[in-house]
C-alpha cells in the first residue's frame, strides 16, 4: 500500500475524459461474450515509461486530438455498462467516453524506478473500478504523467471485460501508429440498431442449457465469489503484495542448462522453465498445502490477428497426478506444465452461460495462476519512433492463490525472444511474500540485489 508521504510523489492530478471524434449513433451496442464475463473482476494495469525523445511535442492538446480519430475504431471503450432484464451485461456505446489523468512527479524516471517499490506504481495509473454505478463507469482509464527528466509515463487501466492483455496491447498500439501519422483506412463498421436484445441473448442462452457440466464437482479453474452487484470487485482473505524483479539472459540460459541438460533437442521453453521453479517456490512455501492444480494463460495462436478486442487467450489448468514435495524436481513440473495442460475455455464459458451471465468470478488467483505476457505486444507501442524504456504489467483483483506474470525485458537489439532476459511480476499474499523471495534466490531466480 503507498503510505501518504509517498502520495505526494506524484500530484498535479487532473481529470477530462476522451471520446470518439465521430458520433457512434443511437441504440449501437457491444455484445458481451461469456469469456468477457467470466473476467469482469479483473482489471489490467500497464504502465508505459517513455524517455524525453519520445515524449518530445507531445502536449496534452496533441494526445487528445489523435485520441479522437482512435477511439472512432474502438467505440465500443468508450461506453457503459449496462443489464438486460436477466441482469447479463452488455455495452452500450453511447460515446461516454475514457477517462484521461494528468499528473506531474519531481523526480526521474530513473529515480523513480531505482525506489524497487511496486506499490508505487500505482501511482502512475488509475485504481478506479467499475461501479457502483455501471452508467457512470468508464472502462478505460488513461494517465499520462510527466518526470522530471522530460520523459513521461502513460498507465492504462483497462477493464478485462473488454479483452485480454492481447486486446489491450492492440489497442493502445494502435493509438502509437495514428501518432505516427497512420489514420484508419475506413469508417468502423458499426452494429446496426436494435440488434441486441433480450430475446436473442435468451435463445443463445438456451442453446447452451444441453452443454455438459457437472454442478456436483467444484470448477478446477475459476472460483465463484459472493454477489458483487453493480460494484465490481472482490475482497481477499489475505492483504496482496506485488513486485517485480528481471532475470537475464544469462540467468536463463544458466536455468535452461540446469532443467533441460545439455541435449538441444529436448529444451523446455523459457516460460515454462520459470513456471516450474516458481512453482516449487511456492510449494516450499505452502508445506501445508502445496499447489497440485495451476492455471496456465497463453496467446491463442488461431485468434484474429487484429481489430477483434476479446478474451480469447488460453486458459488451461495442469493437475499433478502425484504428491508434489519440496524434493520434486523442477524438470518434472515443466513437463507437466508442456504436456498435460487441459484447455478450459469452454468450460468456463459453460459456467457463466449456466447462470445467465449473472454470478461473479475470478480466474487470475482462484488457482496459482502463469500468465504468458510475451506474445502481447507492450513494447509495440512507438511515439516519435521510440518505444518504451520499460513496461510494467499488473493485475488488480487476484484471488488468494497468486499470480505470476512474464514479459521480455526491453531490448530491441534481440530480435530472437530467446536471446532476451525476462521482467517477471508476482502477486501473492503479503504474509507469504518474504519466504517466497527468499526462495526465489536459493533457485537462482532472484539475486541478493533485487531484493529491495
């Protein structure tokens, strides 16, 4: 939690909203998918940090007036949420708007990063979410924040019912490119009227009804909370903590060599090499009950490849059929994770249509939960042709069980993913944190010095 002092790091706080530069027109609306609901609870929180070149003639009136052009393409952001007499939500793009924050911090980025205090950075991007009231909430909020040094971060809040961090990165990409000088190719194609509505959400309702799934067996991949209303977040049981640490390319490679062996021909993957020692990590950590059943969040390789903002990524659950100990070899985990993972999205999507779109869930941290953040573009983002410095990823709503996110550091001279270190986030409860750091280091992940 940021103490007060710290509040006064970033101040200056002004609050306008940004919408479509074109009307959407009347009774436009945003159909929600059951994968979109099954996320409500979940918000994504990306904060960009862009050196002064890049940030070079960029004044608010410049950033407001190519927003306007981009949220022409991606209208539906700028609506509200709203119910259908059975309750299922869905959007109504009435160009509301997103919300656009202005803030100021006297000290460098550098300065600003060198602190090592996660909690910081929320700072930097809004902590709003949706509700009490749905028609007064916006589903994208953005900040820009300007340092000292000249440079500037942009945090973007982003409700995951609009999409993964897939969609997300798409969509802020976009409004680099439009910066950039490359405006839309055409009008957006928008719903005709009146093409939502109650009863053809009820008939695709009933088609799922015959869709099998036990209501005798717990779900191994979501878990159901109490009935969160029109305010949409969920309480933990523990007070979560966050940080950030990277991990080299040598440190993987050292990794890598330590689980695989020397054959090439039989290396584990980089992500799920880190999975399986974190894994481990938190095994030693939870004795009592260690994790049998992780979530494991991917890219969907057959997903459209842009203009479509959904929650399309994998989700797949690994269940070790055996009693994982603190003596149970990474190598093992990693192929559990490689060849055992049980997609679920149609399970899941099951679950949200069996109560109508209605109850409340969470993903992210119902089980110890891997998200595979590489394949999401963050580091796409380009204004005055330079990209970010550094992007950090975070999720607001983890259930108890923790997260663990894994993007690739920043750097543009590797082209080749394998050849670059990792920045890994992990969100876990507080009173677990310090031995799960401590053995983050006695599993080489960690060094002394991140420990800050």
């Amino acid at each position: 939690m940021v103490l007060p002092k710290e509040e006064n790091l970033v101040y200056g706080i002004k609050l306008s909203s940004i919408g479509p530069g074109r009307s959407t027109g009347s009774d436009t609306v945003h159909d929600l998918s059951n994968m979109d609901l099954a996320m409500k609870l979940h918000y994504l929180k990306v904060v960009y940090f862009f050196n002064s070149n890049a940030a070079q003639g960029l004044t608010i009136l410049r950033m407001k007036e190519t927003m306007f052009d981009w949220l022409n393409e991606y209208y539906y952001t700028s609506g509200r949420l709203r119910r259908l007499e059975s309750g299922r939500p869905y959007i109504k793009c009435n160009d509301c708007g997103s919300r656009f924050i202005e803030a100021q911090c006297d000290k460098t980025i550098d300065e600003f990063l060198e602190m090592k205090d996660s909690s910081l950075q929320n700072l930097l991007v809004s902590q709003q979410v949706i509700g009490p009231e749905l028609s007064f909430s916006p589903l994208v909020l953005i900040q820009v924040t300007r340092f000292k040094c000249g440079g500037m971060s942009l945090g973007l809040s982003w409700a995951h019912i609009l999409g993964d961090a897939f969609s997300a990165s798409e969509f802020i990409n976009r409004w680099g490119q439009i910066v950039s000088g490359i405006w839309p190719n055409k009008t957006p194609n928008f719903p005709k009227p009146g093409t939502q509505t109650e009863s053809e959400s009820e008939s695709e309702r009933s088609r799922s009804k015959n869709l099998p799934l036990s209501k005798d067996k717990d779900p191994l991949f979501v878990k159901q909370v109490d009935p969160v209303g029109d305010h949409w977040i969920t309480s933990n049981s523990y007070k979560m903590d966050t940080f950030w640490f990277p991990i080299s390319a040598s440190q993987l490679a050292t990794i890598r060599a330590e689980i695989s062996g020397e054959n090439q021909f039989d290396q584990i993957p980089i992500f799920e090499s880190l999975c399986a020692i974190i894994w481990k990590c938190v095994v030693k950590v939870r004795e009592r009950a260690p994790p049998k059943i992780v979530t494991i969040c991917k890219s969907d390789p057959r997903k459209p490849t842009s203009g479509n903002l959904r929650n399309t990524q994998i989700i797949s659950t690994v269940e070790a059929g055996f009693s994982i100990t603190k003596e149970t070899g990474p190598k093992k985990l990693a192929t559990l994770l490689i060849n055992q993972a049980v997609d679920e999205r149609s399970q899941i999507e099951e679950l949200v249509e069996r109560d109508h779109g209605v109850s409340d869930f969470i993903v992210y941290g119902a089980k110890l939960t891997f998200v595979d953040s590489e394949e999401a573009n963050f580091y796409g983002l380009e204004l005055n042709g330079h990209k970010p410095d550094f992007v950090y990823q975070s999720i607001q709503g983890v259930g108890d069980e923790g997260v663990v996110f894994v993007l690739p550091e920043p750097k543009d001279s590797c082209k080749n993913k394998n050849d670059r270190g990792r920045i890994v986030t992990i969100i876990f409860p507080e009173n677990q944190m310090v031995e799960l750091r401590s053995e983050l280091v006695k599993n080489g992940l960690l060094l002394d010095g991140n420990l800050a």
